[in-house]
C-alpha cells in the first residue's frame, strides 16, 4: 500500500495556495525598508531605509517543529525538539547571510506541566548558547480544550543581523555554479505528518520502539528525534573559503520547492542521483510506505540539509573548508528543479 504526504494529513498545494492568497495583504504593509518577505527564508529589514545609521539589515524568522512533537510526546523525550526549533530558525536566517541576535520562543499545552517545559526549554536555550543567540524572551501558554491531552505545540522568532553588500542570495547566480549539499542529521523539522503515518502502518503496539536492521540498532523513536543540524559551522567555513552565491534551507517541500526559492527568474538546478549517502530512516521510509520518488523528495530533505551554490571553479575549495560535503548538482539554465 502506497502512501502520501496529502493522505497523511498534509496538503502542500494547499498551502501554497494560502500564501498565495494572503500575498497582496502581506505586501500592503511593506515599505522601503522591507528587502526581502514573503517567499524568502527569512525576512529582511534595511535598518538605514528607517532612518537608522550605517547599513546593517535584520533578518527574522518564525516556524515551529509541527508534529514532531507528537514523537517527543510518545518517547517521552523532551529535550531535543527546543535544539530542533532554534537550529531550524538559526539556518533559516544563515540562507539570508545573517548571524543570530535574539530568540523568542511560544509553548502551548492543554495542561502545563513543569518539568516537561522546563526540558523542552532548556533545549532551546542549550541551542542558543551554542550559536551566540541570547533567549530573550518568551511565552508560555495553558489551553485547554485547544490541545489534546498529552500534546504540545512550539514555536519561535529569530533575529539576525547582516550588512547590506553580504546578503545572500547573490543576483549572480548563473547556469553552470555548482551545487553543493551540507548532509542533513534525519528528517530534521518536517515531514513528521508522513513518517508517523508509515511507521504505525501494520504496527501492533510502539512505532517508534522498533528496530529494524535498516536502522543499525537504533529505534525508530530515536531515529526520528535526531536534532536538526545547524549549519552555522559550515557556513562560516564555506564563506571564508569560497564566494558563497546562495543557500538553500531544504525544508517542507524539498528540494523541489526550496531550491528554486534563491534561483534568478529562468534558472533550475539537476540533482545527481546517488551523489551522496541517504540516510537509512529516509531508506525505511520510502520502502515501509512504498513512496514514490517524487513524492519523497517533495515532503522529506532525503539526507540534503542545505544546499549551497557557488561557483564551478570553487568546487574543491568548497569541499576542503567542509570535508563531509557533497558536491551533487549544477545550475541550469532550464527552469525547475530535475533528479538525473
């Protein structure tokens, strides 16, 4: 039995259908000042274009973890969804070029209970400690009859700053710049909708206490709750060594989806097939729920966490300031995105 994203719960062309609707009243509050909004990673704020001196830009970003909440909830871990939630804000700003300032973080409950929020917290403030980024503040709410019994929703903010020249992506983006993929710790922050539907299928008991060979003694839970990487390191290194044109956070949607977000207007990119390693629960995955190619690329990163482009020539310098980086795939001058 084949599955998908949409029969999970999750309709992808419906929520582009709503940004697309919400865009003109999104826009009619931007001015001068609003570099970037809607459909980039992270929106940009000219601080000089408000009146304020020198040429720095901010940078924000809000998201949540969506259902891997409901993993953490059934493991009974708490500690690791607060480190996903920043390290998916950190490098949703990092794709503007930015670095951290501040973050505000939203938990809601049913019912509040303290040492679950306290460890849920706490990761956010262990990842933030790691960045530079200060926790600044906060809220945390009681809701009964909103949540379910047992369920949690997180969210939160970013701010970063960077100067105006450094933004990224670069308007020089051209066919030919190759593409080079920072490999991804799991599933990260999305397509949890999908992977809690394949591992209950046929399933009598725990999900996530299985073990399959696949996944080297590692349970299902475990595997599903692996951190989301924050790219900072490694952007940092590629920046210093190479001139970085672009990045791609490859979240909900893919590479299909986001890849196209930092491309100029008839551009594409070809992805190589088997240039690098997939990580053996995106491999679970797709057999247990038997999914199509397309659709696993389009609700899962499929082991690619960021991509960055740079240029043809810069490929080896790339791959020596990040060693565990794979070079997998080039700008073409033909629209949209292609497996080859």
């Amino acid at each position: 039995m084949t599955t998908s994203y949409r029969a999970a719960g999750v309709d992808i062309a419906a929520a582009t259908r709503a940004k697309e609707l919400m865009a003109e009243a999104v826009r009619s509050t931007h001015g001068p000042a609003v570099l970037a909004g809607m459909g980039a990673f992270g929106g940009c704020f000219d601080l000089a274009a408000a009146g304020a001196a020198g040429q720095s830009v901010l940078v924000a970003s809000t998201d949540g973890v969506g259902t891997k909440t409901l993993v953490a909830a059934a493991v009974g871990r708490y500690d690791t969804v607060g480190q996903d939630l920043v390290n998916h804000c950190v490098n949703d700003i990092l794709v503007q070029g930015a670095r951290p300032l501040f973050f505000l973080d939203y938990v809601a409950a049913a019912r509040l209970d303290p040492d679950q929020m306290a460890a849920i917290v706490g990761g956010v403030a262990t990842a933030c400690r790691a960045v530079g980024c200060a926790l600044l503040g906060g809220e945390t709410a009681e809701m009964p009859d909103v949540y379910a019994p047992g369920a949690f929703d997180l969210a939160g903010t970013i701010v970063g700053v960077v100067e105006r020249d450094a933004l990224l992506p670069r308007p020089d983006i051209a066919s030919g710049d190759l593409i080079i993929a920072l490999p991804s710790s799991g599933l990260h922050t999305n397509g949890y909708s999908l992977a809690r539907r394949i591992a209950g299928l046929g399933t009598e008991g725990d999900p996530y206490a299985a073990r399959p060979a696949i996944l080297g003694g590692q349970s299902v839970g475990e595997a599903l709750l692996a951190v989301h990487r924050c790219y900072l390191p490694e952007v940092l290194a590629l920046r210093a060594a190479v001139p970085l044109k672009g990045l791609a956070h490859i979240t909900g949607g893919g590479i299909f989806d986001n890849l196209p977000r930092i491309l100029p207007a008839g551009l594409g990119a070809t992805i190589e097939r088997g240039s690098w390693p997939i990580p053996p629960i995106f491999s679970y995955l797709v057999a247990r729920g038997q999914l199509a190619e397309q659709e696993a690329f389009h609700a899962l990163n499929m082991g690619l966490g960021m991509l960055a482009v740079v240029p043809a020539g810069a490929a080896g310098a790339a791959l020596d300031a990040v060693p565990e980086a794979y070079r997998v795939g080039v700008v073409t001058d033909e629209p949209g995105v292609r497996l080859v």
